[in-house]
C-alpha cells in the first residue's frame, strides 16, 4: 500500500502536499515504529498519540494519521481522518478484502491463546499462516494483524478476547472469519457481564461475522453443548460424548505432559503433547478436528503437537535442584485453578501452592474464592501462600496471606523447599512473576 490508496481507503484529507510514499507496516507506538511505517495517531485515556508526531517523524514514518488539524513542517504525508481509531479498522477491511485468506477466529473464557498456537504449528505443516502475536487480541491488536496480511499467505489465525457486550461482534463482522471456534464458557470478565449466560451470549458473537461457514466449539462444555446449525453455520463439536466425530481414549496426565489415543478411519493414533492437565484436552482436540478439515495428515500433527512448547507463564514447569515449579501466573479463573489442581492433587510430592487473586469478577469475587478455597483444601499441600486483596476471602488451617509480593517473597524465604512442588497460578495482574522471579536466583 502507498498513501494514495490509503488516502482512499480511509476517506481521509491530505493537510500537506508531500509526495505519495510506500507503507512497509501500520503502528501505533512509537517506541516500536520502524522506518517507513505509518503512525496513527490514537487517543486513549492514556495517551494522545498526537503528542508523538515529532518522534514519528524524526523515526522517518512514511505517512502519520491524524483526527486533529496539526500543523509540522516535514515531507512526509499528514492525513487527517474523522477517526483514527475507525481509521485502522478501515484499513484492515482494504487487507482483508484485498487479500481474502481463509479465516479462522478463535475465542473464550480460558484456552484460545493455547488453541490458537497449537492450531498454527499444525496448519503450518501445509499453509502459510498469519496469526495474532502474544495476546493482541482486542480491538487494537485484531486489525493491525489484518494488516499484515500479503499474498504468501493462505490462512490468517485471529485471536479474540473481550471484556464486554460487542466487542467481538464488531471483530468478527471485520475479520469475516469462514470458521470460528469457541474454547470455552467460563467465569472470566463475569464481573463485567454478569453471568456465564451473558458470557456465552458474547462468546457467540464471533458467528456475527460468519457467512456460510462453520462453528467449531467444546462440545463438553455446558453452554456450546447445546448450539445448534443455522443457515449462517455448521456446527461441529468436540468433546468425550460418543456422538463426536472426534473421542479421546486412554487419556494419561503427568508433569511431563498428556498422552491419550485417538480411532480415526479405522486406525489408532497415540498422541502426546507437552502440557500439564486434562483441561488442555478440548484445546488439543479443537486442533486436530481443525487440522483434519483442512487436510493435515494425523502423523503431522501427531509430530508437530509432540514439539509444543508451553506459552511463557502458562503451565510451565521449571526444574530446579532441590524444586520443581509450575509456573502458571499468566491468567487465572475457577476452572483453569480446578484444572492444575487436579493434577497436582495425586502427585507424590509435598506441595507449596502460591495463589493470587482471581480478578474481574466483580461482586461474585467473594463467592468464586470462597470456591477455590474449597479446591485447594483437597490438595492437602504443606503451604497455602494467598497474595492479594481478594485471597483473603480463602479460609484455610495451614495458609498465610500477603497483600503484597514482596512480603510473600520474604516469606518464601524462611520456608523449606527441598523435594517440594511449588505452583503458581494468578490473574496477570497480580503480576506473581515477580515471585517466581525470587525462587528462581
């Protein structure tokens, strides 16, 4: 793209009469704009990307959007635009249309990011796929993937999060996907939203954007166990009940990872993957019904998903001498602590469980800790260390609470470790990292 066509493809005006320049990329930061990128400038509570003009510039952007009139000296195109924001979705939808890839947007509570990763390695093994980097998933990071689209690729892999009502709705209705997956239903954002129904209600926003298409989702799960087809899709489900096309056998967890068989056109297949918990399983096998649709052969995917390697701080066991950790203080709600929990539960070994607050749950918080409490009692571990405000709703005999890391760190100090298992799970924001951090010097 050069900035004529983005000159249209924005309805935007011109403010000065630089030459027409080549766009190699589209950003929003500064910090990490490269030469010959364009700048727009977004205005959020936090920022006003209009206070970065000179940086951009000085950085030699080959074009800076603008909503305010701005007067600087420089050869490089100023357009200005009603919207900045509305802007950058106009541009993905020039990429999306332009370039027209088969789309698969992927969605819920706990397991798209896990899905998505495990689905990219297992469609790579044929395609070549685009997909959403780390966790930009909002409405930032969905169109700025879009505009990375080119013709050497034939998949594009979009990632969708939400905190509220609509927003995935106006994700799809961008991303126009062929497929959308569902993960999940779980007590994520309900804060937010109230209740897992309305949680289910905005999950499903992503068929918004579907047109003659498929719907692929966790056919255990409560609520995606009852979709049902309509004319805008085909659902598909995965899951244990014997009516699945898809039904995992011999299933086996342990801190190495999970193995369990698959019968699929009168033959078996022994997969195993390198995560820690059966509540990895539907994310497994939402990929391989993905992959099999697409017509990867089951002894690809069986190698790729053997060298999955755990996203960083998502279930990742770390040997120490005298310890093991499993660090997993990326995100933390009811059913993804039941999930670790689970595993660790039989495990012979004594156990110290670090667990942080689970947050955005909003009035429910009280209730859903009070649960988790319950589930950490039947763990029986050594030590129960509770950081945050939240946590101190979780009454146990044998647990200390710290509103801080650092006082939770000090703490660590004077216990035992030796032949011990230690787990750490939290919401992101409670940033327990720094924790793990400590154990690890």
């Amino acid at each position: 793209m050069n900035t004529n066509i983005l000159l249209q493809s924005v309805n935007g005006k011109q403010l000065n009469t630089a030459k027409s320049q080549t766009i190699k990329n589209f950003s929003i930061d500064t910090r990490t704009l490269q030469k010959g990128d364009a700048f727009l400038c977004l205005v959020t509570e936090k920022a006003d990307g209009h206070d970065y003009i000179k940086e951009a510039i000085s950085k030699k952007a080959s074009c800076i959007l603008v909503q305010k009139e701005v007067e600087c000296k420089t050869r490089i195109p100023i357009i200005l635009v009603k919207d900045t924001y509305d802007a950058l979705f106009q541009i993905a939808s020039y990429y999306k249309k332009k370039y027209n890839p088969l789309t698969i947007a992927i969605t819920g509570s706990s397991g798209k990011t896990t899905t998505k990763e495990m689905l990219s390695l297992i469609l790579s093994t044929k395609y070549k796929v685009l997909k959403t980097e780390k966790n930009n998933n909002n409405h930032l990071g969905v169109p700025l993937t879009l505009t990375k689209l080119s013709p050497v690729y034939d998949i594009a892999l979009i990632e969708m999060g939400m905190n509220h009502k609509g927003e995935i709705s106006k994700l799809s209705n961008l991303v126009k996907p062929s497929v959308g997956i569902i993960t999940s239903i779980g007590t994520s954002h309900i804060g937010y939203l109230k209740s897992k129904r309305n949680i289910f209600k905005a999950k499903m926003e992503i068929t918004d954007g579907i047109e003659d298409g498929i719907l692929l989702v966790n056919g255990d799960d409560p609520y995606l166990k009852k979709v049902r087809n309509t004319k805008q899709y085909e659902v598909i489900k995965c899951g244990y009940n014997s009516t699945y096309h898809l039904i995992p056998y011999y299933v086996k967890e342990t801190l190495d990872g999970l193995s369990f068989s698959l019968y699929y056109e009168k033959r078996q297949y022994h997969f195993f993957v390198p995560v820690i918990g059966k509540h990895f399983l539907n994310d497994i096998m939402l990929s391989i019904e993905m992959g099999i649709l697409l017509g990867i052969k089951m002894e690809d995917m069986m190698k790729v998903l053997e060298k999955y390697k755990p996203l960083d701080k998502r279930m990742n066991v770390i040997q120490k001498l005298d310890f093991t950790i499993i660090d997993d203080c990326y995100n933390a709600n009811l059913e993804a602590f039941k999930g670790v929990l689970h595993v660790i539960k039989p495990l012979p070994k004594k156990k110290i469980l670090i667990v942080g607050d689970m947050l955005e749950l909003g009035k429910y918080s009280i209730k859903y800790h009070k649960k988790l409490g319950k589930e950490i009692k039947k763990v029986n571990a050594e030590e129960n260390i509770l950081v945050g405000k939240e946590t101190k709703h979780i009454k146990l005999k044998n647990s200390h609470h710290f509103f801080s890391n650092e006082e939770a760190i000090a703490y660590l100090k004077t216990v035992p470790k030796k032949d011990t298992l230690i787990l750490i799970k939290g919401s992101r924001g409670i940033h327990l990292e720094e924790i793990r951090n400590s154990l690890e010097e």
